[in-house]
C-alpha cells in the first residue's frame, strides 16, 4: 500500500494544547521588572548613605578638601626645624575629566620648605619618617632625583620633590573629582607671623602690608591649633641685606635671590622675582 497523501486532503486536527508553564509566568515578568528595578534602586540608596566611597569619584571636592587640608598641617609638622617653611596658596584646577560624560576638577595645596646644604633626600626621608605610619610614606631615587611617596587616606597623594637649589616641594593633591559644593581653604587669625612679615617689610624699606594674604591648615596638635602663612609683595630692592639683623643666627638661606630664617616656630621666605619681591612668613606646626 502506498503512503503517499493525495493532494488537497488535510489531516485530521485534533484538540489544542494546553497552555505550558512559560505562559504563565510571562504575565508575571513585567511586576517583577518593576520590583527588581525598586529594590535594587533601594540598595543603591543605602549603601551611598552608609558604605564610605570605595573610589576616587564618589568623593567630590568639598569632601576631599579637609584631608588635603590635614595633610598640610601634617607635612608641616614633619619638616619640624629642618627649614623655612611657607604654605602656597590652595590651587583649584577645572576642566578635567572624571568621565567621558562629567566634568570635574583638582585641589593640590603645597609646602615650600627653603632648607641649609643640598640634602635632598636626607630631608624627604626626614619628612617620610615624622608623618603618620598609615600613610605608607617612603623615599624613592628616580632619575630626576630623590621623591616622596605618600597616601594620606581618602584617596589622597601626597608628594615630595627638589623645586631649585635648597628648596623642596611638598604637596597634597586630590586628583579629578566632581567638585560638588566645592573647595572652601580653612580661615584663621594671623598670629606672630604677621609680625615677622611687618619687621622684613619695613627692613627693606617696603610700606606695611594693609592686607596680607592669609593662607591657613589646621596642625595635628589638636583642634584649634592652625599653621598659617602672610605673604606681602613690593618693589625689589637693590639688596637683601637689609633682613641680616633680623634673622641674626637663625638664618637658613642667604643669597642674592632668595632670603630665608626660621627663629622658633616662625619661618620668613623674602625672594626677589624680577623687579617684585615676594615676602611670606609663617608659623609652623608644632613637631
């Protein structure tokens, strides 16, 4: 007997088929969607309140800023009496990128330590070893010199490096971050520097300073206890050596140029630049 099917002849249909489990569940899919989407936003919400940043950006610039700020005052501290010290103003830069998408900017803030003799690497390994053991701060020799390695916590790097003939850097960056509320540099009442820095200005003949400029950090000593800096800028003078009566035996560096003593816990800085001279004078952090 042939099996072949005669044409236009249909099989016989029987019943449907039951609908199988996926139908079921397929109705389900979307409310589900939408709890998994409302409980991981939750989770989301909770660990950015309670979990503390685990990178670089989730901690903007307002944050950061404190940390750089104590690890000035901590750098301050760990150069001790090895030199004349004096704070640089706080340096915001924009226009770096957190994401291909986002905008952000860096904090760096600096410590010129002015010091005796060309020991570059006896005064970072000086630093290295004052500062907290959790920083990790150690000396490394490059081939462009001896540097400084740190990392203050928060995610952020602290440096040191040779800036000219007896004259080290000292800094405290945050890298890119989302600036947020942005950076606000502590405040503080200028104490026995603003002396100092009256006494150099009128040394070298130089009206007095109405308004230095103040730039602060707090010290590790305990609350309340700031490092500051005042700084004055006039015409250059001939000479510098006006300031000799003034610095006396304490003096660190003596040079056409440059000018620097630190009697006690305060620092003077006095630096001809072309036709201005720049005056900084300071007060430290106690050791």
């Amino acid at each position: 007997m042939s099996g072949a099917v005669s044409t236009g002849w249909a099989p016989p249909s029987g019943p449907g088929e039951p609908p199988g489990p996926t139908r079921g569940w397929a109705r389900w899919l979307p409310a589900l969607t939408v709890v998994w989407a409302v409980l991981l936003g939750v989770l989301v919400w909770v660990s950015v309140r309670d979990d503390p940043p685990t990178v670089r950006e989730q901690r903007d610039l307002a944050q950061a800023g404190p940390v750089v700020d104590r690890a000035v005052g901590e750098l301050l501290a760990a150069v001790g009496d090895a030199g004349a010290v004096a704070l640089a103003p706080a340096r915001v830069t924009p226009g770096c990128r957190i994401t291909p998408m986002e905008d952000g900017a860096a904090l760096e803030r600096a410590v010129a330590v002015e010091f005796a003799g060309d020991d570059v690497r006896g005064l970072l390994e000086r630093v290295a070893a004052r500062l907290p053991g959790d920083w990790r701060a150690g000396v490394r020799v490059t081939g462009e010199g001896a540097r400084l390695w740190g990392d203050a916590g928060g995610f952020v790097a602290v440096r040191g490096r040779p800036a000219g003939p007896g004259r080290v850097l000292l800094t405290a960056d945050t890298g890119c971050r989302p600036v947020g509320a942005g950076y606000r540099p502590p405040t503080a009442s200028a104490g026995p520097e603003g002396a100092a820095l009256a006494d150099a200005l009128r040394a070298l003949g130089l009206p007095a300073a109405p308004r230095p400029e103040l730039t602060a950090a707090p010290c590790p000593a305990g609350e309340g206890t700031n490092t500051r800096t005042v700084r004055a800028t006039g015409p250059a003078p001939a000479t510098l050596a006006a300031l000799a009566p003034l610095a006396g035996d304490s003096t660190v560096r003596d040079t056409p140029e440059v000018y620097a003593w630190r009697s006690g816990a305060v620092s003077v800085v006095v630096e001809r630049a072309g036709d201005e001279v720049r005056l900084a004078a300071s007060t430290g952090c106690p050791a």
